[in-house]
C-alpha cells in the first residue's frame, strides 16, 4: 500500500525518481515501498514537494530523465501493483 492510499502511480514514481535508487541497483519490491515511504515522510506526505527535484533533474538531465522516469513508473507498478497512473 502507498504511504497515502490516495497517491497515485505518478506521485510514487516521482518520489521514487527523487531517490537515491538506481535501475542498476535492482531494487526489491520491499527496498521500493521502503524508499517511497521513507521519502514521502520526509516531504510530509506531500507528493508535490517532491516536484521540485523531479525537475531540477529533468533540466539538469534532460536527455536521461524520460529512461528514469519509465523506470520509476514500471518499477512502481512492481512495488504496489494495479495503482492509478494520474489522479
């Protein structure tokens, strides 16, 4: 379960793409849910105080951010399953 059951597939994957994890790290299902929850506590469940990372790293990398951010949605779709994509 998300750490707020009305999150969406993409605030996860937004929180998700502001963490530390890596495609080449393999993460589990587990270190997912972990690392999202982790973050989004420390945005005070707020997804959108997430954003600004989120786009920080589009401008910075804008010719990786579109891999990183598939990877971040199919690896959340993994983590917590049939999840809705956009609110």
């Amino acid at each position: 379960m998300p750490p707020d059951p009305s999150m969406t597939a993409t605030e996860l994957a937004g929180i998700l793409f502001s963490s530390g994890l890596q495609a080449s790290d393999h993460p589990t299902p587990e270190q997912v849910r972990t690392v999202v929850a982790a973050l989004s506590r420390r945005c005070g469940d707020d997804p959108s105080a997430c954003a600004a990372r989120v786009a920080q790293e589009a401008g910075d990398h804008p010719d990786t951010f579109a891999v990183r951010m598939r990877w971040a949605l199919d690896t959340v779709h993994d983590a917590y399953g049939d999840i809705t994509t956009a609110a």
